[in-house]
C-alpha cells in the first residue's frame, strides 16, 4: 500500500508540475476543530456509544479533526492531498494500515472531453453517499446523524462523473475498493460499485440519490449488500433550510433503514439554530452490535445553537437525547442517552 501512496502523490506532482509554470497555482487550506462533550451517563472509560465515531471522548477536551490540505486544478486537470489527525482519523480508521490512517483526501483528476463536463478522478475521496461530511463546520449540526457515522464518509476507487452544461444535473459511476476502505483486506475481491444522482433544479432545491452494491465480508461468505440513499435538501432563502433524508440497506441476513429531518435557521447575523430528528432501526444488528443483543432501534433528537466568531471562525453548542426501548445505553441497561457537546471550529 506504500507504493499505492507514492504512485498517487506522484500522479498529483506531475498533474501539477506538466503544466505551464507561469499559470499553475497550488491552494492550501486547512481546518481545525475543537470539541468538548459530555455524556449524562458518565462512562468511565471516557469513550461515548459504539455508534458513534466522532466527539467520541467524553469529559474530555480534545480535537475532533484537524487536516491541512493541498489543492490543484485546471482546466483538465486537478489534484487533492489532505493530511489529517483527531478523533475522527483514530475511530474511523482503525482497521487501515497505521501508516494509511492520516489521510484524508489523495486524488488525481483528469477531464476527458474537451466539450463536455466529465471527468475522471482516482484515489482517496470524500463519500458519494450522504449530506453530511466528516468537516462539521460544513455540516448544518455540531455532531453527525445516525444515518451518517454509520455509512461511509470516504472512499477508494475510480469515480467517473457528468455534469450538464446548465450544471442542474450530476451524475457519477464508481468502482471502490469497498464500504469505507483505502487499502482491500485479504480474501476481498469482489467489485465495489456505486452511483450517484444530484439533480438541482434552482439554487434553493437539491434531490439526490446514492448507492452502494458489493460486500463487506470476505469472498467466502458470499454476501452482498446494497445500500440507497436518498435526501432534498430546500433552502427558500439564506434565513431558513430544510432538509429530509432517508437510507435503506440490505444484506442476505436482513436489512436496516434511517430517516433524518433537518431545520436550521438564522436568529441574527451571526447566529443560527439547527433542530434534528432521527430514527435508526437495526433490529438484526447488521450495522451496530449491541452490547446485550438486543436490536438496535434508536430515535434521538437535537437542538443546535451555532455563533459566527468571524467568517472562518464558528462556535456550536449541542445538547442531544437519544431514546430507545431495548435499554441499549451504558452498564445500568438505561433507554435514553443525553449529551452536551461544544466545539470551537476554524477554517483557513
């Protein structure tokens, strides 16, 4: 995997470098976001539910993530290398090589038609499925959905993407090397592949439609999953966003579905409020495993509070209350689950 890493970023310098020195222009940027959280059911070993694999650490400061990143592009050509640590890097790459476990981004693009918008990128790149991302400054909550940490926020493989020349329709096809993989495990051979739709009919409308079919067990198992995620996303004007998300997946041992709602909306110049409602059922355990092998049947609200230090500078506030019948929460078998999370965030 190494050499998978080398030949990418060599990709990515020559992308750069073949191009007239006089016109090309490398972009850096980076984020760092700081966090507290506190879980009302006081784990003792500071690590919050199983679910969840961001603001993990409870009664705990600490960063969530923080990357900076490279960016090149042209009119044919273009190249992203991101380079990451935080929470978010520790639990959500635990099972890749320690040396693959920093990378955040590592693609190379190229454009294959001179008239047409499409291209062909290969490499590291953030997930097709989902509107929420690993950044949380970009996300309208401090913390992910559900739906969210337990689907995919990155992926591997060769993305091939259309945009119409009105740019109201995106369509892209990929081969990956699996459900939020970089480097594919022995005994895995099977072709990954997925699709997406965004169709954005005005500036204030989005629908979009992903999917994922392959399989996260070895070849031997001979098990496939599918995975459809679909959400709109409607913003009438810049004071109040709505956006209604749902995902279902299915392998031969059952299946599993999650439906999120979304409002956010400005209170002054510089402060917004998010609500969100969400429902997550898992009644085989084929995404989340229970402590007590109870199905794992979660709904949980949140409410958002979110100031605007300055236009790179956000602070948020979270409190969030999760419910379940089947007593899924902390050593006592408790059915609900409260946390109030904080965090300081700064792009530059």
């Amino acid at each position: 995997m190494k050499l998978y890493i080398m030949v990418v970023v060599s990709l990515m310098v020559t992308t750069i470098y073949s191009q007239d020195s006089s016109k090309s222009v490398i972009n850096f940027s980076g984020y760092i976001e700081g966090y507290y959280s506190y879980d009302f059911a006081n784990p003792v070993n500071h690590i919050k539910n199983n679910f969840s694999y961001n603001h993990t650490r409870h009664n705990q400061i600490g960063i969530n993530l923080a990357y900076i990143k490279a960016n090149y592009e042209d009119k044919n050509t273009r190249a992203n290398l991101a380079l990451m640590t935080g929470d978010y890097t520790r639990y959500n790459l635990s099972n890749e090589p320690l040396v693959l476990q920093n990378i955040l981004e590592a693609n190379v693009g190229v454009r294959l038609s001179k008239k047409k918008n499409i291209w062909l990128d290969i490499g590291v790149m953030p997930s097709h499925i989902g509107f929420e991302s690993a950044i949380s400054q970009d996300c309208w909550t401090l913390t992910r959905s559900l739906l969210a940490e337990n689907s995919p926020y990155f992926e591997t493989g060769a993305k091939l993407t259309y945009i119409n020349q009105k740019k109201i329709l995106t369509t892209s096809l990929l081969l990956l090397n699996g459900w939020q993989n970089i480097e594919r495990k022995d005994g895995f051979n099977a072709i990954n592949a997925g699709a997406q739709i965004t169709y954005k009919p005005s500036a204030h409308l989005t629908f979009n439609y992903s999917n994922f079919i392959g399989s996260v067990d070895p070849d031997s198992v001979k098990n496939v999953r599918t995975y459809h995620n679909l959400y709109a996303i409607y913003e009438p004007n810049a004071k109040i966003g709505f956006t209604v998300g749902f995902d279902f997946g299915t392998e031969s041992k059952g299946n599993w579905f999650s439906p999120v709602i979304m409002i956010k909306k400005s209170v002054s110049p510089n402060s917004k409020i998010a609500f969100r409602y969400e429902y997550f059922n898992d009644q085989q355990q084929i995404i989340v495993a229970t402590k007590n092998s109870q199905p794992f049947v979660i709904s949980g609200v949140s409410l958002n509070y979110d100031y605007a230090v300055n236009a790179n500078c956000l602070f948020r506030v979270e409190v969030k209350n999760y419910f379940s019948s089947n007593q899924l929460f902390d050593a006592n078998s408790k059915n609900t689950n409260l946390c109030l999370t904080s965090g300081i965030s700064i792009k530059f």
